[in-house]
C-alpha cells in the first residue's frame, strides 16, 4: 500500500478512535498532521490488539495475549527496519518512522507496556504507576514530538512531551476505574489502595466508594502536574504544532477536571467533554499559543531516566 492509502486508513482509524486528537491533529501543518495520523494508527492498533477491541471500544479476552504481543513486536520491527508487512497500521509506523527517525527503543518501550497488560500486571507504588504511564503514553508522547521536528538530541524538550504522555495516561485512569475494573483491571497502586482499606479485587463495592473517589482526584490531581509541566515544552515548537499540542493539552485536562469536579459520578458513567467545550478548548489554545508558558522546572516529577524493568 502506498503512502498516501496508508494516511487515509490512519485518518480513518483517529477519527473512529479518538475525536479529541482527531480535532487537534487539524491545526497541524498538513506535513505533520499526516505524520501524526500514521504514528496514531499503528498506536491504536497495538491497544485494540493488546485489549481484544475495535479502536478502543469493547474489551474482550484476548485468547493467546502472550503470542499477541510477540507478534505485535515481530511486525512492529520489520516495519521499523523498512519492510512492508501487509498491515497497514504497521506499514504506517514503518513510514513514519523512517521520515521521523523515530529510535526502535521508544516502539519497544510502548510494547513493553501492552506486556504488562497482557501478564495482568498491577502497580505496587506511585512509581510503578508512572512507569507503566511512560511505556502506554508517555512513549508517545516522545515520538510524537519527533514527529513535530524536535530533536532527538533535545532531551529536555522530550521530557515534557513523555510529560504529557504521563498526563494524558493518568486521566485516562481516573476516567476509566470502573471500567478497567470489570475488565480485572486495577491501575491505583496497590499501597494506595492498602493504606485506604480498598480490597483491589473487590474495587467497586459501595463500601469502598467514598476512598475510591479520593484515589481518583489523586490521580486527578497528579494528571494536572504533569499537564503544567508539558504545557512549558510547547513552547518550544512551530506555532502550529504548538497551537495542536495545547489544544489537545486542555482537551484532556478538562477530562480530569470535570472527573475531578464530578464527585464520583465517573465510577458509574464515562465523562466526556461536550463539543462545545472542546471548541472553547481549541479556541482558548490559540491564545496560549501566542504567548509563552509561564516556566517551571520539573523539580518533583517522575522522569524517564528512571525507567527500569517492571517484574
């Protein structure tokens, strides 16, 4: 399949999966709207595959997770290395990879993520759970900002984008608690739930309802951190791209915020932001894209320097 084919499946596949990076991926330079689009596809593919679903709706049992992944890693490599696999989502990383120069480590790491998922792996501590947000997310994160042109010399730069991966992740678990739980799911680190009289296998009892919802805004609370760490990186990029990053950057933070706001509400229903919000969001980042981020260091906050192999 051509290049050309293989951006129109990616268009396709972020307009079915997600509508929030769908929208925001508009206000990119048409160069790196379509790079994105494939880096999207082959991202949402390894998810659906990785939770037996159809661009990230409908969880099911995967029958052999094991093989799963090693073939997720077995095409995802010779799609790196240049060879066309005949899937297209793999075909697409294996463009954008080598216009982006995209190392192999930041696709082995996102892996390694869905790994963890498969062996039904829960986190132990806080720092287990950043982790785990680093291999799903925040590897995106850092791809995505060489998709923007950064740098792969730029370390700082790509710190606040896996920031930003870290944000967007950690929202995504406050939304989905409930969810992930009737999947056999856990995300809320074991300590947190020992040291708050949660049984993990026994999440959703009413009783457990009023520290679950603390746990939440915690998380909530920590998505937020991140966000204002990786709103400085943004910065740093053409304006475009930089008018994308902060629209998606208030998308997802209004997610948390509004599950944060929602007192418990998100254990029974998904939040979603309304369109119009959403519009005010990519509005509200045109002006924050005029002017400079306020800056902060990222004293504090967890970094991928500390990545180390999750048992």
């Amino acid at each position: 399949m051509n290049r050309k084919n293989l951006v129109l499946h990616a268009r396709n596949s972020i307009e079915r999966g997600s509508k929030s990076f769908a929208r925001a991926s508009k206000l990119f330079s048409k160069q790196t709207r379509e790079r994105a689009w494939l880096l999207y596809h082959w991202c949402r593919a390894c998810d659906d595959l990785a939770d037996g679903q159809d661009h990230g709706h409908g969880m099911s049992t995967v029958a052999h997770p094991g093989k799963t992944i090693a073939a997720m890693r077995m095409m995802t490599a010779r799609a790196h290395g240049g060879e066309q696999t005949g899937n297209p989502p793999f075909d697409a990383f294996g463009v954008v990879a080598q216009e982006c120069h995209i190392p192999k480590y930041l696709a082995d790491d996102m892996i390694d993520g869905f790994a963890l998922d498969a062996r039904d792996w829960r986190p132990e501590t806080e720092e287990d759970l950043y982790q785990y947000c680093y291999h799903v997310a925040g590897t995106v994160g850092c791809m995505m900002a060489l998709v923007m042109g950064v740098s792969s010399r730029d370390q700082e730069i790509l710190d606040r984008a896996c920031d930003l991966g870290l944000a967007f992740q950690l929202a995504n678990i406050a939304r989905d608690v409930a969810e992930d739980a009737q999947a056999g799911r856990c995300y809320l680190p074991q300590k947190w739930l020992a040291e708050s009289g949660v049984d993990p296998d026994h999440l959703l009892q009413p009783e457990n309802r009023d520290a679950l919802v603390l746990l939440v805004n915690r998380i909530c609370d920590l998505a937020g951190d991140y966000e204002a760490s990786a709103r400085v990186g943004a910065a740093s990029l053409p304006f475009r791209s930089r008018w994308a990053v902060l629209a998606a950057t208030g998308i997802y933070g209004d997610i948390a915020r509004a599950i944060r706001k929602s007192g418990g509400a998100s254990l029974e229903r998904r939040i979603y932001t309304s369109k119009g919000k959403k519009l005010g969001s990519i509005l509200k980042a045109l002006g924050q894209a005029l002017f400079s981020a306020p800056q902060r260091d990222r004293q504090g906050l967890w970094t991928r320097a500390r990545t180390t192999r999750l048992a």
